[in-house]
C-alpha cells in the first residue's frame, strides 16, 4: 500500500497559480463543488468514476450557474495596475 502511494505521488504535478485570478476563483468553486457532489465516498474503479463525472458535468452544466463578478475589467486593471505592462 505505501510503495502504491509513493508510485501515485510521484505522479503529481504541482503547478504554482497567481493567487489573484479570477479564473483560480472560477476553477476553485467548481473543484469545491465536484468534491462536495460527486466525489465524496469511495469510488471502486475508473469506469465508476467518469461514469459519476459524466453524468455530474452534465447536470452541472444544465444548471447554468454563473459567476457573479465584482469587478468590471477596467476596474480590475486600475486596481491592479502593477501586474499590467505599461502600453
């Protein structure tokens, strides 16, 4: 079981994110809720799961949700103008 784990771990990759995307915000909400509505018992094997992710999208996406912006892009831009190059 450990050497399995070890496999596994090496495995992943982690990619460093700007902590102030709204992307990351988007892509955040969306692995929360997978986790909290899809994934959160066992699953027995591959086949079980991208059946369950399948079948989870879809509903998701049927749904529509969307994201409620604070921010319009030239507000954004003028907040964080020290991560925008001068033009």
């Amino acid at each position: 079981m450990a050497e399995k784990a070890r496999e596994l771990a090496k495995r992943i990759e982690i990619h460093y994110t700007p902590k102030h995307g709204s992307w990351l915000n988007i892509a955040e909400i969306e692995l929360s809720a997978v986790t909290r509505q899809c994934l959160d018992r066992r699953i027995p094997d591959i086949d079980t799961l991208n059946r369950e992710l399948s079948f989870w999208e879809r509903d998701r996406n049927d749904c529509a949700k969307e994201v409620q912006r604070h921010f319009t892009t030239e507000q954004a831009r003028g907040k964080l103008k020290h991560l925008y190059p001068k033009l």
